[in-house]
C-alpha cells in the first residue's frame, strides 16, 4: 500500500490487488492449493488431499470423541459467560443486538482452545496442506444464537487479509470444528467449490477502522452480485454440516458465507487460520494501516509442533 494525495495506491509488487476504483477483475491463482506431495503417512487420504485441491475444502468426520467435544462445548460456554470480562476488541456483538456474535484469540483465553490449536488433527494437517511449519494467524469462537442470529455475507477471507493484514501470498488454510450439530437450515458454512481458484478484485476503497463494522457486516472487499452468480451458476453452491465434532479446513481463497439462523436451535463453531511461517504478514496492501492484533498475529511467527493425543 502507499499513498498519494491521501489516496490509497496499488503497490507495484502487489500481485493480487484489490479494493480498485474502476471495475471489479477476475484474476488466476498463482500458488498451489495443495502444497506437498501426498505420501502413505500424510495426516489425510489421497481421496481427501484429492478433494482439498478440487474443491478448496474437506470435511472430517468422526476423528474427536464425544468426551473431547463435551469439554470444548463446557469451555465455550465459560467464555461465552465471560464476555464482559474479556477485552473488549476481543469480543463482538450481533448487529444491533447484545448477543455475543464472536471471540477472537481463543488460543489465549482458554488453555482448552490453546491445546486444541495445537493439535495434530488441526496443526498437523494444516502443515500438509501449506508444506510449511504454521501459526495461528487469527482464533475466534462463531456463535449464530437461535431465532436470533444473522448471516455472513460471501466473502475471500484471502481478500481481507491481503488488503487489511498485508498476507501477501494464498498459502493459508482455516479450520472449523462444529461444536453444536449444523444441518442445513440452522445457518452451516456454506461455500461454493472451486472458486479458490479465483482471485476476484473488488471494487471500491478500505474506510480508515474498516474492522469496526465489517465484523458485524462486511460491505468492502465483497464480490459483486453478477460474479456471485456467476460463480454459483458454473460451480454450484455447498454446504458443510454435521454432527458436533465434524471439522472442516477450506482453503484460504474459497468463496464461503453462511445464512441467517431462524430456527431455535443454535449453532456454534471454532476457528482457527494456520498461515504458513514462509507466509508473514507484510505492511497492509489496500489499507492505510494494518488491523488490530486480535484479528491478525504480526511479527516473527513460530512455528507450531503438533501435539498428539487426545485433548486433556
């Protein structure tokens, strides 16, 4: 990012830019999608490395207990209970409501979240699928309360993390463990497969504290209608449900939202986004200054060793 009278200029080793004032363009990948060789001791099967690279997420089933997943909900609730207590950046609300909507860096207000983001089930397939040693560029706890809890609206997550973070390249993955059942009509991850393929550079600028309100509703950094249906109408659109405990890695260029939730049964997942150590954040590359540190890990990252076992 630089500036020029104010304005907020493309960089001239920006190989993704966005946040343009013309138009909106579609740009090709660049980088792997699957970045290691499968072999007969990865962490997935070769269908499911096949999977990944096709589609731009897996879902998992069955590879945490009923007891490990118990004490994940139990911890979810003690934070969910302490959200006056936590920071107040860390903690966001439901658009025009009270209710908590997300808190971010997990890892460090719960030991049990800290544990299960260096789990090898997570950790370590993430260090497949990016053939690098990996950090937790960003942790938070999704809740979508029943009757009550709104939508997210299609996005890259990649989008925002280049033009706001300064992530410079697509070699990030996340991982989501459903700690409540999702099915399809409670609001479950939705995600249109093979658009990680697709870098789309979106029109318009980055407002200064862009963060504020994107976290309650993203309007920058969004495809455009005609793209979403475009995509949707070559790919299809998916959903990712399952029992509590599924868990589900997309890469970090897939084109994903998840619906409102008017049912009253909740839902609620964990994230965590594993960026490659190769991968650190540079200065911003469509905004003015980089977001807060809840929201992206700056600095020298070290790399996480995967922790076998079952969770404690």
């Amino acid at each position: 990012m630089t500036l020029h009278d104010g304005k907020i200029r493309a960089r001239p080793d920006d190989t993704y830019p966005t946040r343009v004032e013309d138009r909106e363009r579609w740009l090709e990948r660049l980088e792997p999608v699957l970045w290691s060789e499968w072999s007969s001791d990865a962490p997935i099967s070769r269908e499911q490395a096949g999977c990944y690279e096709r589609d731009g997420y897996l879902v998992m089933k069955d590879i945490f207990s009923a007891a490990e997943i118990e004490a994940l909900v139990q911890s979810s609730a003690k934070l969910r209970t302490a959200g006056s207590t936590l920071p107040v950046e860390d903690v966001v609300t439901e658009p025009g409501a009270q209710e908590v909507r997300t808190i971010f860096r997990l890892d460090e207000h719960s030991e049990a979240f800290r544990r299960l983001a260096h789990d090898r089930r997570l950790a370590g397939v993430a260090q497949f699928l990016l053939g690098d040693g990996v950090y937790v560029h960003q942790s938070r706890l999704n809740y979508k309360p029943g009757l009550t809890g709104k939508e997210f609206y299609w996005h890259s997550d990649f989008e925002t993390w280049h033009a706001e973070d300064g992530m410079p390249r697509m070699r990030a993955v996340s991982a989501s463990l459903l700690l409540t059942d999702n099915g399809p009509l409670n609001g479950p991850l939705m995600l249109i497969p093979g658009s990680h393929r697709t870098y789309i550079s979106c029109r318009g600028t980055t407002p200064d504290e862009n963060h504020k309100s994107s976290l309650k509703q993203q309007e920058v950094g969004v495809p455009s209608d005609e793209s979403l249906a475009r995509l949707a109408q070559t790919n299809g659109i998916d959903y990712a449900s399952g029992k509590a405990g599924t868990l589900i890695f997309f890469d970090c260029n897939t084109i994903h939202g998840s619906n409102g939730n008017i049912t009253p049964f909740p839902r609620s997942n964990v994230f965590f986004v594993f960026n490659a150590v190769s991968n650190a954040l540079e200065q911003p590359f469509a905004a003015r200054k980089p977001r807060p540190s809840f929201l992206a890990r700056r600095g020298a990252p070290e790399p996480i060793l995967p922790v076998p076992g079952a969770l404690a």
